[in-house]
C-alpha cells in the first residue's frame, strides 16, 4: 500500500469516526500535513478542550492525549502508540513528588508544573504552565509562598530568571534538549556565520547563553517570519523544521544536531507514524482512559493555566 493510499484510508475512517486529528509540532512531516490541527502543547491542549466530535486522535506523547482526557472526558481519545512516553514526565513520577511535598509540608509550596509531566503531577500541583506561558503565569503566582517548578530544572532557571523569583527546580529535564553541547553551536555557527540561534528554553543554560531568542515551539514561527535574519539554527526537536520551512518560506532553517549527528530527534513523537494513526482509528484502540477523582484534580490547575494565559 502506498502512502497516498495510507492517507486516503485515514481521512475515510477519521469521517467515518467522527474524528479529529491534532498533531505536535514535533510529529513526522507526513502526520502534520495530514492533521486537523498543528500545534505546541498550549494551543493543542485549548483546540482538544475545544473539541466537539467524537474522537480526538492525539498524534504526540501519552502526557499530552491525557491532557485531551483531563479536559475534555465525553470524547475518546486515541494515542496511536502508547509508548510514546516523554523523558520530562518520567523524572518526576508522582509518589516522589508527593513524597517531597510531605517531607516539606512547613514550606507551604506553590507548585508550578510543566504540562510535561503524568496526571498524578498535575493533581498535586497549584497551576499548570507550557513553554509558551510559564513567565505569564508564575507572574501570577502567590508573592508570600516559595515555588517549587517540576519537573523540567532548564525550563524553570529560565523562567526564574525572567520573571526575577527565585524557585526551588525539580532536577528533572528532556533528554533529547539536553544533547545539545555548546560545542556543536560553536560549530555550526562558525559554518553558517549568518544565521540566528533560536533555542527551545528546554535546552540548557550553555546553549540559552549562545541563543539570540529563546521560546516555545510556537513563538519560533512568527519570531522567523520577523526576524531581518535570513538563516536560522533551530536548536529543538527536528520536527518543527518542517513547519518552520512550510510557514515561512524563503528563509533557510538549520536543525541544531547532536555531536556527530546532523539530526536531532525525540524517539517517542517518532514512534507515531501513519500505519499506526490508520490502525488507531480502524480499531479504536489504544484509547486513553483516566480515573474521574484524579482527573478532577488535575482539571483545576489546568483550567487555572488557561484561565490565566487568554
Ligand atoms: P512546546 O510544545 O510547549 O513548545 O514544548 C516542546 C516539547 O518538548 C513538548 O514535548
Ligand atoms: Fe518529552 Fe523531550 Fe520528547 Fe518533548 S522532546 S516529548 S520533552 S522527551
């Protein structure tokens, strides 16, 4: 079967289904282009909040089809591989968490967590943020209370320093932002003198120093269509260099790669792939299901992270 035909199948079952397919940036070319909807993990958390059909087929990572469950539970949600797991959300399981909010029950933290992490994280913390909105909201948050950020320690020094507060990180990070080197963008800024350096906040400190603009995966789109720059060194996963090229044509993007590798991937959005989105849809399976009580709790900070970044 060709991949044309691939994609025939799946736009038959998705009406067929009463479906609609969102996708993340960082899915591979072929699964944007045949998506409903592209996104970073905000606006695609408001379009499955959003969503009025049947099925929502969450083309991403587990945490991100749960987040489609926590706030939008009469619709199915599929994930076409279960397995696409997310290295932020497994360096904070919940029990240790809850283990450390106990140990510290005298500081009273307001704890502020990264959408990248499990419902049961998001059940015990205050207020949700994503990398498009984390200096917003923590500019919002109690002025008499220390916070404490999980799970991603680049993602929280960097917001701590924009927003001027000190907060206690969780020692948490993405593994696939954190191969960058310094070395690498030495390099390949000495290869390509021209261009900008635009990096994921996801990345750590060495590489946010080299960066001319640090933000999410959805800010880069309008900063490179603004920018005077003509050549851009994308420092994040290497799915959103085909946005970037789709969206804003005429620049050249360059993706920030690894040492030895020109290319940087998250083996977990990869695993999705669009045999897998056909056979999710054909079988309604593997479907994402939550717990009410826990879900109910994780709504609240969430729904607190919308309220406060319209
Ligand atoms: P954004 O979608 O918020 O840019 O985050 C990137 C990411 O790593 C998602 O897993
Ligand atoms: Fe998680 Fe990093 Fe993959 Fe994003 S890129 S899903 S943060 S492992």
């Amino acid at each position: 079967m060709t991949s044309q035909d691939l994609i025939q199948e799946i736009q038959a079952l998705k009406a067929e289904r009463n479906a609609v397919i969102l996708a993340h940036s960082y899915q591979r070319p072929e699964i944007q282009d045949l998506a409903d909807f592209v996104g970073d993990s905000l606006a695609l958390a408001r379009k499955a909040q959003e969503a009025q059909c049947d099925v929502i087929v969450f083309c991403g990572v587990h945490f991100m089809a749960e987040t489609a469950c926590i706030l939008n539970p009469t619709r199915t949600v599929l994930l076409p591989d279960t397995n696409a797991a997310c290295s932020l959300e497994q360096s904070c399981p919940a029990e240790e968490l809850e283990a450390f909010l106990r140990e510290h029950a005298d500081k009273n933290y307001y704890v502020v967590a990264y959408i990248n992490c499990s419902i049961g994280v998001k059940a015990l913390a205050d207020v949700i943020v994503t990398s498009g909105n984390s200096q917003r909201i923590i500019e919002t948050a109690p002025a008499d209370r220390p916070i404490l950020f999980v799970p991603d320690r680049n993602l929280g020094a960097w917001t701590a320093r924009k927003v001027g507060r000190e907060m206690t990180l969780w020692n948490g990070a993405c593994h696939v932002h954190e191969r960058f080197t310094r070395d690498k963008v030495l390099e390949m800024k000495a290869q390509y003198p021209d261009a900008e350096i635009v990096c994921h906040p996801e990345c750590q400190e060495p590489i946010r120093l080299l960066a001319d603009h640090i933000c999410s995966t959805e800010k880069m789109i309008p900063y490179c269509k603004e920018s005077a720059a003509k050549q851009f060194i994308i420092a994040t996963e290497s799915g959103i260099l085909h946005r970037l090229r789709k969206l804003v044509p005429g620049k050249e993007f360059i993706g920030l790669g690894v040492e030895k590798c020109s290319c940087n991937e998250c083996e977990y959005m990869k695993l999705n792939t669009l045999e897998k989105l056909r056979n999710c849809l054909r079988d309604m399976a593997p479907e994402v299901r939550i717990e009410e009580e826990l879900r109910k709790r994780a709504e609240l900070p969430l729904q607190r992270m919308l309220d406060l970044s319209l």
